[in-house]
C-alpha cells in the first residue's frame, strides 16, 4: 500500500476537428468571400505601414531640425566666450602694463627721496651737523649712499 492514492483517469475521447464551414456550435457559417477578405486586410496593412513610416519620417526629421538649431546655438555660444575671453585677456594685459608702471614710478629716485623726507629721513650727505643724532641705516654698504634717520 502506498502513501498516495492512484487515480485512474476516465477516458476522454478527443475532440473531433471542426470544418471550417462549422461555427463553434457546429452550425455552417455564412460563406465569405477570402479574397474581397484578404484584399481588405492587405489594404489596411498597406496603410498602416504608410502611417507608420509617415510618423517615423516626421519625427526624424523633426529630431534632425531641433538638433541642428541645438548645435549652432552650441557654437555661437562657444563662438562668443572665446571672444570675451580674448576680451579679458586684452584687459589683463592693459592693467599689468598699467600696474607695472606704478610699481616702476614708486621705484624711482625721485619718488624714494621725497617718501623719505616725508618720513623724516634725512640724507647722509646733508650738511646736518653730526651732534643731531643721525643713525646710518647701513654703514657697511658698498654704495656710498646711505639714507640717514633724524630726530625732530
């Protein structure tokens, strides 16, 4: 004795195939005509395929189109930052140059002279009398030159 039980199945016969002049109740259907049919059915698919490729054919040539205005919009726009870079640059150099200048002007003689007597530095070679407590800035220089600091 086994744990399951076997079932015999009743026999069931096949089903018999239909004709194709039968409905599924087994009555004859109407005769068509399959080729008025199959003409309908080409005619339709003949259209659908004309739609289908008339959508795809405008939507690639939509695509094209936007993407086009797209990229020249790109290249107009680098176009113009380019130029305002060189534009900025032209404007950098004008500043340095101008900058330069300056830093030149007060490197002068003219321009340290009139700083240091502003200041209160007097030269060494001034006819000041030695008892007027000058300092010598750097006495041990090679140049003769030294800028001397007075009292006031």
């Amino acid at each position: 004795m086994s744990a399951f039980p076997v079932y015999r199945p009743d026999f069931v016969p096949a089903p018999t195939p239909r004709s194709r002049d039968t409905d599924w109740m087994g009555e004859v259907a109407p005769q068509t005509k399959p080729s008025r049919t199959r003409a309908k059915s080409l005619e339709k698919v003949g259209i659908s395929l004309f739609w289908s490729t008339t959508l795809f054919s405008v939507t690639l040539v939509v695509a094209y189109v936007v993407m086009s205005l797209l990229g020249n919009v790109m290249v107009d726009q680098a176009r113009q930052n380019g130029r305002l870079a060189i534009e900025r640059a032209r404007l950098a150099k004008k500043r340095e140059a101008n900058l330069q200048q300056a830093v030149q002007s007060l490197r002068s003689v003219d321009s340290l002279d009139s700083w240091a007597l502003s200041n209160g530095f007097v030269p060494s070679y001034s006819l000041a009398p030695a008892s007027s407590g000058q300092i010598a800035l750097n006495p041990h220089a090679k140049k003769q030159l030294t800028i001397v600091a007075t009292r006031r």
